[in-house]
C-alpha cells in the first residue's frame, strides 16, 4: 500500500513519478518539527527549567527535560511523516535486527574514542583529571541518571538528523550527497551552543559522518544511537569534560584543560581539541572501510 506521499503524480515542481518530490518532503518534516517544538516550548513550565539548573551546572535532569523539549517534536514530525507514507514507525531507523548488540557494540566504540582523547590531552599535558568529589551511593546514582540522560541525548540527536530526514535524502539524492547534508547540518547547529569553536563545530561534521556510516552499515540507528551517547557519557560523567562551554553537576571525575585552547579544547572540551581530529580522521577512515561497501 503506498501512502499520500508516494503516489504516483503528473509532473512538476511539487509531484513527481514517485509522487511528492523528495525536497517537499524534507522541508515538510522541517516544518512539522518546528510547529510541534514551539507547541512543547509554549507548553513547558519555565520554572521546572530554572529549578533543574543549579550554579550554572548541567545535571542529567535538566538535560532529560531539554532533550525531550526536542525529542517530543521529532518522535511527532516522524510519526506523521512515516504514516503519510503509509510506513512503520521503524522505518526511520528504529528497525532492525540484534537493537541491543549494535547499541552496546556503538557504545564501546564511543567510549573508546573519547576516552582515548581525554587520555591523550591528560598525557600530552593539556589537561588534568581530578577525583569529582563524589561518594559510593553519588557514583551510582549520579552514574546512572547520566548514563539515561546520555542514552536520550544520542537517540534524540540520530533520530532528529539520521532518522527520516537522513532517509529521505537518501532515497531521493544518494546516501553520499545525504551523509555530507546532514553531517553538515549536525555540525551548523552546534555553531549556537555556548563556547563552540570552529573545531568543535569540524568535530561534529566529522562524527556525524561516522555515525551516517554507521546507518549505512547496520541499517538502523542503534550503532550510531550507542555512540553518541557513549561519547557523550564521557564528556559529561565519567571525565566530566566541559562541554560547549557548559560545565556537568556530578561527575565521577573532573577534566582541567591547561594550555592552548586549538590544543586542550578550552570550554569547547576535548572535542574543540585537535586532538579530536587527530582521532576523528582515522576512526572516520575505519568506518568507511567497515561500513561503505555494505548493500543498500
């Protein structure tokens, strides 16, 4: 059964063969997110904000509430998206076979590549690492609350950028013009979080692009969902980076960047390092070659 979307049309600037044009499609879902986000925004208590910010520190609770202000929307503009098409919910990426081997296999490799450049600063000396300062029943329970929130920020992220929206490209232009669209745009919008800079900004284009193959190679999202949230875990629990010019509250240990800021990272974190490209660039190179030549 083909949905309203597919059906064949006579031509033009707005139906094609394969009925609405895939572009109208995009902009359709753009649309769709950004009604349902203002819908969430209006909707949402200003005060439960303020109250989850405690001394300009991010806890895992004001970033659930955050993430979800936009996961709501994605989850609604897809959900509309997909039954246009006359499609699954899954479709976007949610399907697939062995879900939790592929999240665990993406966390480890997430955990390995920020873990790998949080050592490589603290050994080279363009950055500290100090106990957090929390007890036995912090580290638990802090640990998991950040290791939920974690796990939301990367579903929410690949779901918004390399769910529908990468599958629409893909399905109309090519996975490659698709992979270098939407790693673009991953890397546009960290331009507006506090203490970016342009290699946090080169950073993000480079792991979007991983995280692009990896829907490639897997066919679904939970790879790429594993190791944003991993990478992301990291930063802000288990090295207690600062991030995008924020710092953690709760963290396991505590990362002081010293020197440089093109070398330690600066508020950016260590993913405004060059050292993240150092390690972004044959990680990249290593997902092509896992993941580039798997059948579409």
């Amino acid at each position: 059964m083909r949905g309203w979307l597919e059906r064949a049309g006579t031509g033009g600037w707005w139906r094609g063969p394969d009925g609405v044009r895939m572009w109208w499609r995009v902009l359709l879902f753009v649309l769709l997110v950004a009604v349902f986000f203002a819908a969430c925004a209006r909707l949402m208590p200003r005060t439960l904000v303020r109250a989850l910010v405690a001394e300009g520190q991010m806890g895992p609770g004001f970033i659930v509430v955050n993430e979800l202000l936009v996961l709501v929307p994605v989850m609604a503009a897809t959900s509309v998206m997909t039954w246009l098409e006359a499609g699954p919910f899954i479709s976007c990426g949610l399907g697939g076979e062995r879900r939790l081997v592929r999240l665990v296999q993406g966390a480890g490799c997430g955990l390995l590549i920020m873990g790998l450049l949080v050592l490589l600063l603290a050994a080279a000396g363009h950055g500290s690492l100090a106990w957090g300062g929390l007890r036995a029943g912090g580290v638990i329970s802090f640990g998991l609350a950040w290791a939920a929130a974690s796990l939301l920020i990367g579903f929410n992220e690949e779901l918004a950028l390399r769910g529908y929206l990468l599958q629409a490209l893909w399905r109309g232009i090519g996975f490659w013009p698709a992979l270098v669209i939407t790693s673009l745009v991953f890397g546009t919008l960290h331009i507006s979080n506090q203490g970016e800079g342009a290699i946090g900004v080169a950073t993000a284009v480079l792991g979007g692009a991983i995280m692009a193959l990896g829907v490639r190679g897997t066919g679904a999202l939970w790879w790429s969902i594993g190791l944003h949230g991993a990478w992301d875990y990291v930063e802000n629990f288990l090295a207690g980076t600062p991030d995008s010019g924020e710092t953690c509250l709760g963290t396991l240990l505590r990362f002081t960047p010293h020197g440089p800021e093109i070398l330690s990272g600066g508020a950016t974190g260590p993913e405004g390092s060059i050292f993240a490209l150092v390690l972004l660039v044959p990680a990249l190179a290593l997902s092509w070659r896992a993941f580039a030549r798997a059948p579409v």
